[in-house]
C-alpha cells in the first residue's frame, strides 16, 4: 500500500484520548430500596471521572436470593420500573443505560457470567460499584480476586461497613464512595 502524506498546520498536535470521557461504570445492585440520593451520588461519580457510560445492572430475584439469603424481594420488573421512573426524573446528562441481561434470563446468574457479560459488552476501562453488603458478599467468592484485578471498585458507605478480610488486603484497588 502506497504511502499517503498528508499536510497539517504548524503546531498541530493530535487530540489527547485521555481528554474525552471513556470506560463503563457498573452498578451491580438489587435496586429494591433504591432512593434519589444515592443516583445523584452515582451520576456525580461518573460525571466527575469522565466515566462515558453508566451501566445500571438490577438482579433478579433469585439471584438476590441466593446471594443474601433472604426470602422477601420485589419483584424484577417493579423495581426496574422504578429505576426507570428515577433515571427520567433525575436530569443529567451522563448517559445510561438499565441493562435487561438478567431479565431475560430470568433465574439465577452467578456474578462471573455478569461481568464476563458486562466486559464484553460495554468499553473498558471497566468500574463496578457496589453496596458495603454487596462487596462483603462477592469478597467471599471464590472468583473475587480475579475480579478485584480487573476492575476498579466503587463501595458505598452507606449501610453496613466493610468489615471482609479480602475487601481489607485488596484495599488499594477500591475506593469507599
């Protein structure tokens, strides 16, 4: 293939990438008792770090079952409805989107098969936001710290503290929101 030069003003430099929003932040959460509060925190996480995807991941009853051990969720469609009616009642304009995977599925999906998903899917560099609950439970998976490696963690204080010894010696690779 022939050589094609090409002419540019003098003091041209090339776009910096690092400059445009880039990567995908997860938010991996039942979304049952989900309040306004905590998705200004999470838009205003992702606004300030440039972060050019949010990507709500609500579970599926079973899989919150499994996961903590409680009998009593709402069910999927009700809680992604009133996702729905937050995100459209919320202005902003870091753009989103309710990812449907678990919905279809319709029964229990292990956290690997959600990520491997969510990293084939969407952009990387790739973010995960959990509750302090949510981040004690997937610490005690046997997979956890191919995870940790992986991705960067967002915790939310709110709730309960981090209290898991792998979430304490992988402290450098999240960070409590």
């Amino acid at each position: 293939m022939a050589r094609q030069t090409g002419k540019v003003p003098f003091g041209y430099e090339p776009p910096n990438e690092r400059d445009t929003d880039r990567g995908s932040l997860w938010i991996y959460d039942a979304f049952e008792d989900y309040t306004e509060q905590e998705l200004v925190r999470v838009l205003a996480l992702a606004s300030g770090r440039g972060i050019a995807k949010v990507v709500f991941y609500p579970l599926h009853e079973e899989t919150v079952r499994r996961m903590e051990k409680r009998r009593s969720v709402a069910p999927y469609h009700r809680r992604v409805e009133a996702l729905q009616a937050l995100l459209a009642s919320s202005d902003t304009d870091v753009d989103y989107v309710v990812e449907p995977f678990e919905g279809k599925r319709k029964k229990y999906t292990p956290v690997d098969t959600a990520f491997r998903f969510l990293e084939e899917k969407y952009a990387a560099p790739h973010f995960v936001w959990v509750t302090g609950t949510t981040a004690g439970l997937l610490a005690g998976y046997e997979s956890f710290e191919t995870w940790i490696k992986k991705i960067r963690w967002f915790v939310s204080a709110g709730g309960s503290p981090v209290t898991h010894p792998r979430l304490h010696a992988y402290a450098n690779r999240w960070d409590p929101v």
